[in-house]
C-alpha cells in the first residue's frame, strides 16, 4: 500500500514548494504537486507542516566505549529520533579511544543494531595525546571517514600538518576541536563580566581563534580536508568565511546552545550551562546566528554530551563540561533565528517567501544537506530515495520538556519557550516518531 502525504510544503534542500510525498515500502515513489491517487492510498494530511530529509548530526556523544552511568546508545537513540535525526556522528573521545581498528569495530558492531545510523569517528591521534598520529590507512581501510580528537585541540602545529597530509591522501576529514590549551588554561566560562563574578578562570574567544587561524594556514598549502567544530567565536567565523570565499576544502559547525543562549546564563553559576567551548556574549550570539542565516556554516551540529548526575552536581568549577541537546535542537535553532526573522506568524503571512521562510530554510539546510555534503552523501527528498522522511510544525510550542527522552538530566532548555516540533519521522518507510512519541528505536 502507498501512502501520500499530501498538502504539505516540502523542503528541496534550498527552498519550499507545495507538494505530495509518495511512499511504497522503503521508497520515496513520487515527489510533485498534485500528484495521481488510487483509492487505496493512505493519505494523511500534512497541511501546515513541512516535509524534509532526516537531519544528520555531525557531533554526537554516545559514550560507547565507557563507563555506563550516562545515556547509553539505545537511549540516545530515542532522542535522536524525537529530534528528527537518523544519523549521528559519534566522538572519539571515549573510554578507552577509538584510535585503532579494533576499537572502531567493536564501536561500530555495538550500534548496529540501532533504529537510527552511527557513523564512528576515530581519534586523530594516539590516545588523544595529540602527539602520534593514528594509522590512518588501516582505519580508512576498515571503514573510518572522519577522525577528530574533540575535547582535545591538536596544539603540535607539526601533528596538525601531518593529519591534513593524511587527509588529503586518503581523503578523510580530520575535524579539529579548535583551543589552544595554554590561553584556555583551567577556564571554565566565557571570557567576560560573569567569571570574576563566580570567581572562576575565564576561556577567551581567541583561544578558540588562534588555533582556527593556524589551521587555515596549514590548510593553504596542504589541501586536505579540515572541518571546525563547533564554533563559538566571531575571529573564527570570520576566519572561516574567508578561507571558504578562497576555496579551500574546509567546513564549519555551529552548535544550537550557542544560537540561544548567552553567557549571562551562568550568572547563577548554574553548572547545567557549563559547556566548552562555552556559551560567549549576546555580540557573538548574534553574529553565529547571522552564520546559519547567510549560510556560512554547513551544519548545526548538537555536541550532545550526556553525562551522570554526579558529574554535573556541585559547583561549577567542579561539574563536568557538556549539555544534552539532540532532542531539542531543531526547535532550539529555529527559535533562535526566527525571533530576528519576524516571529514563525511570518511564515503564514509570505506564501512559501519572505524571511521568515529564508530563515527557516538556512535551519533546515543546517541540518540535512550541509551536514550531508560533510559526509559525502545526498540528504534530500527525492524520488526513488529511501523513504527516509521528517515532519515537522514550525508553528508548534513542544509538548513535552524535552528532556524527557534522556536518561540523564543535564539540559539547558527545561523550562525554555521553544517553537517548533518534529511531529513524525520515517526511517526506510517505518514509522518511528508519531505526533512526536517514539514508537521504537
């Protein structure tokens, strides 16, 4: 039986059009306007909502290989789904690291069976050390595609050298956790008014900008491939964007934290707003908001990092550095950039135009084809594609804290007036997200 989801505006991967989605088993069958019925078609209305691609998230946590007090893969993969992704990148920064192939196997094995796709990352380099690099043609070789130290910066200008060498032979992209370890120090919180209030060190944006700037340089005469991490800094942007208009092979992430929320948020010292690099000031704020919207940055990227109760009790010198956000982050993103766009009343008052429908389609790209295009893969609605499919009301107020789906409890958003929901989500024509319950992950 085919099913029509009629009456909805469907993203292309650039812009809006009114029109049907056909499925038939795992297959998108028809993608058009108006399009044929026969009377034994299911067809379910989707007036009012937008159809897309599921999102892909670069930066993802799934603490696998570790110590299993956290969210364990099966309950991050719950939230994945209520937040409308079907494919999560995992860090490497585990316990022990994924830094040979033995370890990326026995990763990639325990995620297989998942409702949604993992994508193991392997470490750049030994342990973390940031010292040796890794073998990077034995796990090329068994399946890796990007490698990343995160939570570490590669501070060895000449290891940063030899990872793009690395890149470029093998065509694997090394994503670089951009902080230089001695001007971050022990910090814990942005660089501005609130540290000395709370008495603690302080990260400043050019210890995030530095290392962005020397990485771009090396980038200029080795063209390999380089993808920043989750960038919180206006040099780094601005950097970015130029090395972009240049051409070189470099791309860029933005997590939805640093799109809505500020520095003042740890006003309170409220460890549940510790995050590294960490939240930065309303001016910077805005001008990673103007980087989705103008679509500088390729991708929205979580960075969701769950960690156990303990971990984030206490003060917040003490608590660990890390929030939760799969779940919330379309609607965390969209609330961001619609309020500079008219408020979401736009987009029922421009006919599929006007900014507030710009706006939301930079989010949408964010999502799905700019992070898709990191990894070398399509993420579009088209015919004959997997049946891989996301509804969502841009309208909506969500339901539910969206914390709900998380075993662990360090969200920043409880309590936050978010707009927007993911309604429903198809992975290979299974319903897996329902009015926005997950039915089996």
């Amino acid at each position: 039986m085919r099913t029509v989801f009629a009456n909805g505006v469907v993203f292309s991967g650039t812009g809006f059009a009114r029109h049907d989605v056909v499925v038939e088993g795992d297959r998108i069958v028809g993608v058009g306007e108006r399009l044929a019925r026969d009377r034994r078609d299911r067809v379910l209305d989707c007036e009012g909502r937008v159809l897309c691609a599921p999102f892909v998230d670069l930066h993802t946590h799934l603490r696998f290989p570790g110590v299993d007090e956290a969210d364990d893969p099966e309950s991050i993969a719950r939230a994945a789904l209520a937040g409308g992704f079907a494919v999560l990148v995992a860090m490497a920064n585990t316990v022990p690291p994924i830094d040979r192939v033995s370890r990326f196997k026995e990763a990639s094995e325990r995620f297989h069976g998942l409702a949604i796709e993992v994508i193991q990352a392997a470490t750049v380099t030994m342990e973390r050390q940031g010292e040796r690099l890794v073998d990077v043609e034995e796990l090329v070789e068994a399946g890796v595609s990007i490698l990343s130290d995160d939570g570490s910066g590669i501070q060895r200008s000449d290891v940063m050298r030899d990872a793009l060498v690395a890149s470029q032979e093998y065509d694997v992209v090394i994503a670089q956790h951009s902080e230089d370890a001695l001007l971050a120090g022990d910090g814990v919180v942005n660089d501005g008014a609130f540290a000395p209030l709370l008495g603690v060190g302080s990260i400043p944006e050019v210890a995030e900008s530095v290392m962005v700037a020397r990485d771009i340089e090396l980038l200029k005469v080795i063209p390999g491939r380089l993808h920043l991490q989750h960038v919180s800094a206006r040099e780094s942007l601005n950097l970015f964007r130029q090395a972009k208009r240049e051409g070189l092979r470099i791309s860029a992430e933005v997590a939805p934290h640093h799109l809505l929320l500020t520095d003042s948020r740890v006003a309170q010292g409220d460890p549940r707003f510790k995050v590294n690099p960490p939240l930065r000031s309303v001016a910077t704020q805005m001008a990673l908001v103007q980087g989705v919207r103008d679509g500088t940055f390729d991708a929205i990227a979580t960075d969701h990092a769950p960690h156990p109760h303990q971990r984030k009790a206490g003060s917040i010198w003490e608590a660990a550095f890390g929030m939760l956000g799969l779940a919330e982050a379309f609607s965390v993103a969209w609330t961001a950039l619609s309020r500079t766009a008219g408020g979401v009343q736009m987009l029922a008052d421009s006919d599929l135009g006007g900014p507030a429908w710009a706006t939301l389609a930079s989010v949408l790209s964010a999502l799905t084809t700019g992070p898709g295009t990191v990894l070398g893969r399509s993420a579009q609605l088209r015919q004959g594609a997997l049946a891989n499919l996301v509804i969502l009301d841009p309208y909506a107020a969500p339901r539910v804290v969206p914390s709900r789906w998380y075993r662990s409890g360090n969200s920043p958003y409880v309590g936050e007036e978010l707009v927007g929901r993911v309604d429903d989500v198809l992975v290979r024509g299974a319903q897996l997200v329902a009015d926005g319950e997950v039915l089996d992950a």
